[in-house]
C-alpha cells in the first residue's frame, strides 16, 4: 500500500530479554571469614558528651528556670511530657533528653 511505502525500511525488532548470566555467589566458608576478620579496622568507642554546648546550656538553663517543674520544662523546650520521668533530677532530665552520662 501507499501507506506503507511512505514509512521506508521497518528494522525488525528483537523482543528484549531479561535474564541473569552471572553464577550465584556462593557463600564464604569459616576460614575465609576469619582470614577477613583480621584485616578489618577495629573501631573505639568514645565516652562522653557529644551534645552541642548550646544545646546543654539551654536545657539547663530551662531546668533552673522553672525549678525542674515539668510542664514548665516540657512547654518551653518542646519535649513530650509523656517521655518524662517523675522524680528527675537535673542529671536525670539531662540523661534522658540529651542522652549525658554525667
């Protein structure tokens, strides 16, 4: 048809199809994981604080303010007052929401 002849050559087209050529890994024996243990890099842990100074002296500024009072603290520093404990002290409040171990 005269449709047809307008297109020009049509390629033929090769459904594409998807597969995996590569072998399955297979899984590392005892003595290959303990060959590699060894030349991991062991990590420290540091203690202390890690809180922005700014941050500390806010808490315990708000602390000291409102005498510990719970509403009081959790209304100005936006904590939720369901996290709070009875019964805390400054070094408790700042443990649990600063997470110090002073």
């Amino acid at each position: 048809s005269r449709q047809a002849q307008k297109l020009g050559p049509i390629l033929s087209v090769r459904p594409i199809t998807l597969g995996c050529s590569m072998a399955e890994a297979k899984a590392p024996t005892d003595a290959e994981l303990e060959a590699k243990k060894g030349e991991l890099k062991g990590a420290e842990t540091k203690e202390g604080s890690t809180v922005d100074p700014d941050v500390l002296a806010l808490y315990k500024k708000t602390w000291a303010d409102n005498g510990g009072d719970k509403d009081k603290v959790c209304a100005a520093l936006a904590i939720d007052a369901a996290k709070w404990t009875d019964g805390m002290d400054e070094k408790a409040f700042l443990g649990r929401f600063l997470g110090l171990k002073e």
